[in-house]
C-alpha cells in the first residue's frame, strides 16, 4: 500500500467514524493518562518502574489504533469480499477483476474503501516478499449504497498491465 493509498484509507475511516469508534479512542486517551499519572506517582518511589509504565502507556497509545480498527471493523462493518472473475485481456493490455463485496453487518453501507493488489503467482518466502511489491496496485472509494446482508457487484480495470506470467488478485475493503 503506497502512502496516497495510506492517507485516503485513514481519512475514510475518519470521516466516517461512529459512536463506538470515538467510544473506543476516548478509552485509549482515558486509559494512556491513568498509566502516565500512576507513572508519576511511582516516580517518587522507584524511577525505573515508572520508565516502564511510561514506555507501556506509550506502546498502548502507538499500538492500539490499529487493534480498534481492525476489531471495530470485524465486529461492526463486517465485509466478505470475493473475487468471482481475474481475466488478462488479449487484445489490450489490461486486466479486468470482478469482484463482490457482502455486507455481513447489521448497518448499510454508504462508502466502500478498495484495496486490490496484484501479485505474482508464487509460494512460501516469495509470495511473502512479492506481497511487498506487487505488480499493480489500485485503491478505490465506492459511494455506493449496499444494503444490510446483500451484496455489491463492482468490476476493476487495470490499464497498460503487461505482466505475462502467473498472477493472483487480492482485495480488501472496508466500509462505513
């Protein structure tokens, strides 16, 4: 993922943030000023466990985002997404991915973040380090209306692809 993909997916998500979200960030902000001020306390008595509890709470506040998106998205914007056709086209160098994504959560979705990347077709350590550069990336916004428990059709083209090999498709969505 490049750093626009970075910036358009972070501000998606802040964009579109709900009751739960803020719920869970104001209890990492509440719980990261109880560790510093418990670090102060213990300062008086022992420097190095209040190090400790400093560098804890600052591994917390660094750490933890991640884990409340990610958790936030398993349990309240829950998506399955499928890809039902990967074609390289003959007469032009492009490639076409069809794609489903299922909304599995108990909320309409409004706004789709895509993620596709694809990739050379390899196995073990190689697939792993072809995951970090792949041979075309795209990140999409989809403002399209997906009603609770149906599902989106949507077709991805990537132009000029002149990879001639073996290629898998990956793709990720989030949505609000």
């Amino acid at each position: 993922m490049n750093i626009n993909a970075l910036k358009l997916s972070l501000l998606t998500y802040f964009q579109n943030f709900e009751l739960y979200d803020y719920l869970a960030y104001i209890w990492l902000i509440i719980t990261f000023l109880i560790l510093i001020f418990l670090a102060i306390i213990i300062a008086k008595k022992s420097s190095t466990i209040s190090l400790i509890v400093i560098i804890v709470a600052l591994l917390l506040l660094s750490i933890s985002p991640f884990f409340i998106q990610k958790k936030l998205n398993e349990v309240l914007r829950k998506t399955e997404t499928k890809i039902t056709s990967l074609k390289k086209l003959n007469f032009s160098p492009s490639l076409i991915l069809e794609t489903t994504i299922d909304n599995k959560s108990n909320k309409d979705f409004h706004i789709c973040f895509l993620n596709i990347s694809v990739l050379k077709k390899q196995i073990g350590i190689k697939a792993y380090l072809n995951a970090l550069k792949p041979l075309a990336n795209q990140s999409i916004v989809i403002r399209e209306f997906i009603p609770q428990q149906s599902s989106l059709e949507y077709q991805i083209v990537f132009d000029n692809f002149e990879y001639e090999g073996d290629f898998n498709a990956t793709l990720k969505a989030e949505c609000y």
